[in-house]
C-alpha cells in the first residue's frame, strides 16, 4: 500500500514488479538548520501534503517533548533539522514524533547532563546569530556572560520571533518590536526567551555545551560581508 509515481509510460510487469518491491514515493521535506515551525510549516503546505495551520497547531503541543522539558511551551527547538521522508500518509503530529524522535537520539549521543530546557533555548539563539561555524562558541560565551552578570541578551531574533508570535512581523525590526512586552524581546527581558526560536543544529547545541573562553560580552557583524563579527569586551570598544 503507498504512493507510486511513473514518470514514463509501464508495462503491467513493471508496475507489479514495483508494487511488489514497496517502492512507494517518498516527499523530501529539507529542513535546514536554524528554522522555525513557521518555516517548516511553510515548506511541508509546500509538498502539498496539509496545511501550515494543521502542522503549527502539531507543533504548538509540546507534550511529545515534556518528559525532556517540562516548560516547553511549543515543539520549537525540538523538530531537528535534517532531511526527511515522508508519505502522503503522514500526519501532522506523526511528523513531529519523527523529527523530535530525530532531537532525542540527537541528544542522547551528547550524553549531557545539562539542562535541556536552557541548552536548547540558548542554542537556538546562537543558530540565528552565528552563520559561521567557528565563531559560535564565541557568540554562546557572550550570551552566558551576560546571562551571568544580569545582563540583558538584546538579540535581534528573540525580537523578530516575538513578532512572528504576535503576528506582526514585517520583514525588519522596526522600533515598536524592540519596545513590545512581548515575552520573547530580549531587549526588554532580562534572561532567557520562554523558550527556543528556532530549531537548532548538532554544532550550535555543542558550542552552549562548550563556549569558548572569552570574556566578550558585545558582537557586531562585520560590513563585509563574511557573515562574520567583531567582539568586545567593552561598550566602547563595541
């Protein structure tokens, strides 16, 4: 039983000789790392396969996550970026067990002992912010000092997400986003978001469980173009 796909014309034989096999047709959902259920949503209404709304309100029940994280407000953070195949007999909430089943192995082969909860949250932020590799033990060292001395994280994304959130999001940042209430703007909470902001990487959740010694507490991208940044350890020097 599945879906079959000829591209060409077939013989009666070949036709049974496929059935026979299973070689059911499979849809390659991509989910690159650093996305967000919204972005998935979008990809998977994309195949044709349901809709964002059905996916987003999968994904908006983390009960598939709570024995790992209890406060997880959504399954954001949880739905592990890889490449997976799926059937036009896979519902919403059969995805989802997949892809956090994907985050559990994922973790458990890290064999932390960290909390999960904020391991995740953290990485998720330094997936948006750090494009390149090597410098997201850096950008997650900066985090965890600030987080250290009280200080807030002032992260464009958490800001952004905030807006998706709400509703409101316009493309950029306009100064009522940094101003909103909004739990998720770190630009006025101190902390950590309530939760993950997007889905985080093997590499981005490595670089929280070992940030680099630096004692930065500032980064800014480089105009270049490299998608790199500068770090300080002073407001001035920022």
């Amino acid at each position: 039983a599945g879906e079959y796909r000829f591209d060409t014309a077939a013989s009666a034989l070949t036709v049974y000789d496929r059935i026979a096999r299973g070689d059911i047709f499979y849809y390659e959902l991509v989910v690159p790392e650093g996305k967000n259920m919204f972005d998935i949503a979008a990809a998977v209404q994309g195949l044709g396969l349901f809709s964002s709304g059905d996916f987003l309100a999968a994904a908006g029940d983390p009960s598939l996550i709570r024995d790992l994280d209890p406060n997880a407000p959504s399954l954001e953070g949880y739905l592990f970026p890889s490449t997976y195949r799926i059937t036009r007999q896979t519902t919403p909430k059969r995805l989802c067990r997949i892809m956090t089943d994907k985050f559990r192995e994922v973790w458990h082969n890290m064999q932390s002992t960290r909390n999960v909860h904020d391991t995740v949250t953290l990485a998720s932020m330094v997936e948006k912010e750090g494009k390149l590799a090597g410098e997201r033990p850096v950008i997650a060292a900066v985090f965890e000092n600030r987080l250290r001395i009280g200080m807030k994280l002032d992260c464009d994304p958490t800001t952004i997400y905030a807006a998706l959130l709400n509703h409101s999001y316009r493309g950029t940042i306009y100064r009522s986003d940094l101003n909103s209430e909004q739990p998720y703007n770190t630009y006025r909470h101190a902390g950590l978001p309530p939760g993950p902001i997007a889905n985080p990487g093997l590499p981005s959740l490595q670089a929280v469980l070992e940030p680099a010694p630096s004692k930065a507490l500032y980064f800014v991208a480089r105009p270049d173009g490299s998608g790199g940044h500068t770090f300080s350890e002073t407001i001035a020097a920022h």
